[in-house]
C-alpha cells in the first residue's frame, strides 16, 4: 500500500511541478499562493541567509550543557523552561509565557537484571517509561521467547504463568524512521499483552538500530483490568546474546530488578514565545519542537535539536526586523515523551480558537537533514505548500505525500481535531541508533544540518505568516 | 624518530624481498630458512584452506555466549578456564593443563557520578581497574581541569589539596593502535600523579577514540608512599560535557561514588595444549591469547577473538594429520588484563628452559585484519621470517619494522628475558572504540576477518616448528 500511495503521490506532484515551471505564469502561481512577490524574496533572503551559518547549535549545545536532562516533570524540565523564558526574554521576544499543566510523575530507580542459567551473566537494560516496580529485591523467573509480538498474542491464555516474556523482533533503520510506528507497539503495548497470558515481567528487545549496549527507553502503557508489570528494554547485543543463549536448547532463567517509581501529580508546561501579526494578531503560524527529554542521555537530538531549529528560526525572523502579518507562535512543548501531554493541554486551553491555528509543525526527528515535504491540504492552500516546495527544493527537500496527516507529534491533539497536515522529514536513517538512549548527547550533531532545517523552517513560516490564505483545509481534511 | 625508522625499515626490506625474487634461487631460499618445500606447500594449504572458512568465530561466539565476562582471578574466569580444557579435551588435544597462580583480586563495585554545581547532572563512569575505593557515601569535591598529563604534571605541590583533578587528552584512532601507549599512561599513572598534588580523586577522558556513552576501564597501578585516590574514567561524551560546562566560567563540583573492592589472593591459572613435535619435542613454538577480560563486556574483541584464531590455528593443525617436528604450544593466558600476570608467572615456572621457546607469538588486539608483520630477530633467522612473510604477503600482510621487540602482551615478560620479536599487527583502527568498554560484544566481529588471522597463524606456526633454525637471535636481539 504505501509503495503505491507513494508513486501515485509523486506522479501528482510531478504534473503540479510541471505546471508551475510551464504554463503557469509566475505571477499567476503567487496569487494562488496568495503572496507578494516581496514576501517570496524575503522567504529566499531568510532561507539564504542561514545557510551562511546559524545559532541553532548555539542553542542546543546550551541547552544540553545547562540543563542537561529534563524527563518531564522533573526539575529538570523546570530548569529546562527556566532555560528557554530567560533565553527567549534575553532575545527580546515579547509575551513570553509559560502554560502549566500537571501530570503523573514518574522517575527511573536501580534497574539491573542478569541471566543466572544456564551461563551467569549480566544484561543491560533499561525500564520502560511508566513501569511499575520489580520491587527492590526484584524478581526471577524463566524466560520464554517470542520472535515477534504476534507470536506472543498467539500465546494461550495461562501459558505464561510465572514466567518473564522475552519479545525479539527488531526493527531496521529507514530514511523515514517508519518502522518505529509498526515495530514500537510492542514497547508501547506489549506488558499488558504479556501480563495477559500470565508473564510477570517484559524483556523486549530495544526499538532502535544500533548495536551497542544502550537500550533504548520509551513511553508504554497498561491496558486497564490487566496486572500491570513490569517492563524493560535489553540493548540490541544483549537481545543477540539471550537469543543466543536460548539457542542452545537449556532452561533460561534471568534476574530482573527495576525500582521505578510514581511521584504523584507533577508540574508540567509549555513554553510560548509569539511575534505578533501586524494584520491578523489572533491567527497563527505555530512551529517548535518538545523541551523535555528522557532522562538517560541530555536529550540533543530529541529534541534539544528541534527546540534550537525553531528557536532560531523564530529569532531570526524577529531580528530581521521583518512584520509577519499573522502570528507567529514558538511552542516548545512540555511533557511531549510520555504521552504528547503538552500537545493535549495546548488543545485543550485553545479549544475555542484551533481554527485560527491557520498552519504549525514541529521539528522532532533528530539532527539530521531534511528531505521531504509531506502534507495533507485541501485545494485552495495546495499552491501556497506547492510554493513552499519550490522554494526549499533547493535544500535537497522534495515534495512527499499529500496525504499525510502529520504535523510531529505534539500537534497530533489538533491534527485529531481537523488541522491540516504539514510536515519536513528529516533524514532518520541514523536517528533511532540514539533515540532514547543514553547516546543522545551533543557530539552527535552537525551545525550544517541545523542549519538546512532553519532554512527550511524560514521558508514555511515566513510564507505561512504573510499568505492571504489562512485556512489549508481545518476538518475538509481531517485526519482518519 | 618512528616515521625515519619505518621508511628506513621498509627500505631494507624492500631490498630484501628484490632479493628473494631476483639473484637468490628458491631453492637456496628455502635453504637458507631451513625450510624443506613440502613445509612450504603444508602451509600453502594450510593457509588457503583456511580462507574458505574456519571455526575461529565458533569459538568466540562459544566463549562469550557460554562464559561472557571473566575478569582476572573471578568465577568467570575460572569458568573460560573449564571452557578451555573441555573444549580442547572434546577436540583431541592431549597434554591439556592448567598452571595454576595466585593474584591480588579485585571487583568493581557501584559507580555513579554527578556534576552538582553549577548545572547538576549525571555521568556516565567507571572505576580503573585496581582503584581503591570512595567509600559508599562517595566525595564531592571540585574539580580541576587540566588538558593533558604534561599539564598535571607541572601542577605544585598542594594546589590540588582537596580536590578532583580532571585531565581530559584524547587519544586518536590509528591503524598500529600507537596513541594507546602514548596516552595510556594517563591511565596507569595519573591517579598518584594527582595524589602527589594533593587531589582525592581522579576522573580522566576514557582512553579510547568512540563517541559513545562508554566509559573504558583498564588497569592502574599507585606508586608507593602516596596516598592512594579513587580513579575512573568518563565517557567521551561525559567528557566532552565536562569541559563545555568549565567553558562557562563557573566553578564545578562533581559527586563521585565507587565501591570497588579487593578480594584477598584469588586463583587464575594459564591453559595450555600441546601438539607434540616428532623430532624436538622440548623445543616450543608458542602461540595463543588470553582468556580474560575486562568485566564490563564478554571480551569479544579483547581477546575472545584472540583466543579464537589460535586456538583454531592449533586445531587445524592437529585436525591436518600433519605432525610438526617441534613442539607447538597454545597458551590461553590467565590475568592478563591486570597486570600480564599470566606471561609472568609462565616465564618464572619455565625459567630453566625459556630458550627451548625457539619463537612465540600472541594475537590480542581484536579482530581487525593482520596487515603487518613486524620482527626482531638476528640475521640467522631472517631468511625464516623473510619466508613466512613471503607466504602471508597474499594475506594483505605487508613486513614492517624488523627492530619491533613485541610478540604481544603476555609474551613480554619473556621478550624481557631476551625472546626474539614477532607479532602480526592486525588493523587496529576500529579497535579503541570497543576496547574495555560495555560494547565489546560478538556483533563486532566478522568471522572471514578471523579466518585471514588464521590463515597467517597457520604460515608462522607450520614453518617455525617445521624450520632447522631453532634459534631466532635470543639474547643477541634482547628487548631494550
């Protein structure tokens, strides 16, 4: 399905293409996007401009080395929004603040496990966000192999009674990361899969690519009426090695001692910077990317990277002197990795004025360069996202499907309540070598590549923020 | 000093090898390395046969799967040990032996470190082997940053009275894995370097060129008469991090907890196998790797892949039928990593007859490709080495320094005493960023890249113990 969905996509967008550059006239194609001739020129202008070199490493190099990681709800996400009001006020944006909201705390303990037969060893693990506790004297069971989570769903009822469910199935690296949707249920899902069959506990193999002894962490959650226990991630040499072991054909028994704990109702926030319209001040142009991070590494690429991409193409249109005649709203998102809550609260605070919300995306998929286009708009705003794409076709962006409702997944609360789709896919080939792991630190990023996304983000906001079209399609296109 | 001596040892043998293929008969070749042809066309076979595939990543996928971590004098070792001697006993080497020693044993503990002030977060560490330990409350202290050993050693007396000194040189990845000397000495050395100066804790860049979240261990020694300090190691992003966080200006404390401890007089012991020679059954060629390893990982690369390719070389030998006029000796060394106590205690229970070991080699330094031969040995057994390096030339193995007095760490002791010099140097570019690390696991490893090390184990080892020279130049070549 998705090979042809995509071919038939491009065919769409190579006619579109070759309608542009041949029997539309230029001027023709602007009054369709709704744009002055001048707002092109300082789109082109923005968007060369950074190319030159921008602050966005600046900021995550910051961000990283200040705060450092910032799990949500935690003091270090607090530190994090200290971070970002006092940098944002330091840039002289104006209507800096914060909008609290509260959520279930949850912070990582000791977390150990080994296989004590048939060969004594320890593995290297991590707890899944939101498990719940072996207990501190943890618990050991004997292991029992599934190769895919269908394999574990086909499990009789009973069968695992008593034992600690082990699932394999690993994921590949993609250029657009699309295997973490199909693979990542079983983080996600797979404790309450298991514990229904009667497992104890979840050993997963990591979702993610590299093969180093990192496991990967991530946000799960138990299904109601289903004991929930607990649930940890094996590094990808560590799922190797049990895999191995089992293959000799002896009883496995493994260890496992997970100490997490739920700190109760916790404070949470988004952090909202705007540059206000000079001609329609209540609509906007929303970009940003999530302030928190997991607590094992200081979060560079997820997503201090997509905090600095949107900081600084923010700061750069404000210190271009330039007036947006709409809105433009920086969200850095709180509380994003355990559940999108700062996209929920967001919706639900804004309820009364979504539509207004006339276009937003986030930047959340790591560091790496952006090479596709995808959005889902309805006819009327197709040509000013065709335009779009003309003009960062010059970045290595080329336009992808139109029918992708996905704007990064804190806007996926509003994308739910009919906002049009948009989005720049970043190069993921590498990003889930890192993901969630203690691995995501600075030395992993490229200025140059900020740079391209920054590039790339001027083009989108400032052409957003100054097109006479202010409805790409709310709820004519709403997401499935 | 080492570029001129290279050039001028290539140039030497770049003459040698003229020299070989031109004036000199083959026959007078083979003469000279007392050599009969039938030993040549052996080790052709034995060489090429081994390209098509051998068991060494059998072995290595067997020890590190079955035993996993062994550190020096642990139940882990003692388990490589039993390993060892069955899996020889299963493959019909007779002569199997334990020599049993006694070492100073040492475990590690907990390890955790945080920067408090002035941005508090976590790092990643770990303990140098054989350092003392914190005490379980841990100390928090400042610190004080110096970029390399020069720089702490200039520091006066006093001037680091209460504090963590921080001395953060980076080695580099090289083929020859020479930066490893150069560097390591901050290892080895820095903690009582820093105790002289008053310091109570040493914190030090991993010795190693990855830029992963993997702090290295290794061995350290204190000099006597000055108090012994804490030591570890931070990862090279930790690094990295503590330098940007002094960047700031700011004064930083680190809390630093480790409980490693000793463990009184603990066995280790070396493995040994002999394959009988028919005519000088007292006179040795000695191959093998050691069987321990670090704790962190399960020693794939450093020195499973050791162990494997000399085991596998001595197996295809006894497996051949072929029956070699001296004696050949695998030797999987015990307790290598702290301190090649293995080597040591050999060459003190075989004092009276180290000159009976006519050449020894060892292969520890992962499972890159060998792409260099290096030697040192007098001009009587030249001709021999000009020959073997004339087989494995085919191998990718080029000759490199014949002033090289290495065979490998645990053959130094006797290289000490006098041993001539022979070593295949496999490629070690890749080999520091998995060295005493987490990371150092099966999946780094590619079976045909230990099939070429045997294939040039089997050419040494087959004309050494096959060879009329029975004296390689011991004494008239003694180490420096």
């Amino acid at each position: 399905m998705t090979s042809i969905k995509t071919t038939s996509s491009l065919f769409i967008v190579a006619l579109a293409m070759a309608g542009l550059t041949g029997a539309v006239s230029a001027d023709e194609r602007l009054s369709k996007a709704g744009v002055e001739p001048v707002v092109v020129e300082q789109a082109t202008l923005l968007r060369d401009n950074a190319l030159k070199g921008t602050r966005a490493y600046q900021w995550v190099e910051s961000l990283t080395t200040e705060v450092g990681p910032r799990l949500a709800g935690t003091e270090g996400e607090a530190r994090a929004r200290d971070w970002a009001t006092t940098k944002l006020g330091d840039l002289s944006f104006k209507h800096v603040r914060t909008e609290p909201f509260t959520i279930e705390g949850w912070e990582r303990g000791e977390e150990r496990a080994a296989v004590t037969q048939p060969f004594p060893q320890p593995l290297s693990i991590t707890a899944l966000g939101g498990s719940v506790a072996t207990g501190a004297q943890g618990i050991e069971a004997p292991v029992v192999l599934f190769e895919n989570l269908t394999a574990l769903e086909r499990a009789p009822a009973g069968s695992l009674d008593g034992k600690i469910a082990y699932v394999g199935h690993a994921m590949r690296a993609t250029q657009d990361g699309s295997h973490y949707g199909y693979f990542g249920r079983l983080r996600r899902q797979g404790a309450s899969i298991a514990a229904s069959k009667g497992a104890v506990g979840l050993l997963i193999r990591s979702i993610g690519t590299d093969s180093h002894r990192m496991p990967h962490t991530g946000s799960m959650r138990y299904a109601d009426d289903i004991p929930r226990i607990p649930a940890a991630a094996l590094s990808n040499p560590d799922a190797d090695q049990i895999e191995r072991i089992a293959s000799r054909g002896e009883p496995i028994k493994v260890a496992m001692t997970l100490t997490p704990r739920f700190t109760g109702e916790v404070p949470s926030a988004n952090v909202i910077a705007d540059i206000v319209g000079t001609e329609f001040p209540d609509e906007y142009v929303v970009i940003g990317g999530h302030l928190d991070a997991w607590d094992l590494a200081t979060g560079a690429i997820d997503d201090g990277a997509g905090v600095a991409i949107t900081l600084e193409t923010a700061r750069r249109i404000l210190a271009s002197g330039l007036k947006p005649r709409r809105t433009i709203r920086l969200i850095l998102w709180g509380a994003e990795e355990v559940g999108l809550l700062g996209g929920y609260a967001y919706r639900e605070r804004h309820q009364a004025n979504l539509r207004q919300h006339v276009a937003a995306t986030e930047s959340d998929f790591g560091a790496g360069r952006a090479w596709q286009l995808t959005s889902r708009v309805d006819d009327q705003a197709r040509p000013l996202v065709d335009l779009i794409a003309e003009l960062v076709e010059p970045l290595g962006i080329a336009p992808g499907a139109t029918d992708a409702a996905n704007a990064g997944p804190d806007l996926y609360p509003m994308i739910q309540a009919g906002m049009p789709g948009f989005r720049f896919v970043q190069n993921g080939q590498d990003y889930f070598d890192l993901h969630h792991t203690p691995d995501d630190t600075l030395d992993k990023i490229e200025a140059a590549d900020l740079d391209q996304n920054v590039a790339a983000f001027l083009v989108f906001t400032w052409l957003a923020a100054n097109s006479d079209i202010n409805d790409w399609g709310w709820q004519s296109v709403a997401a499935d």
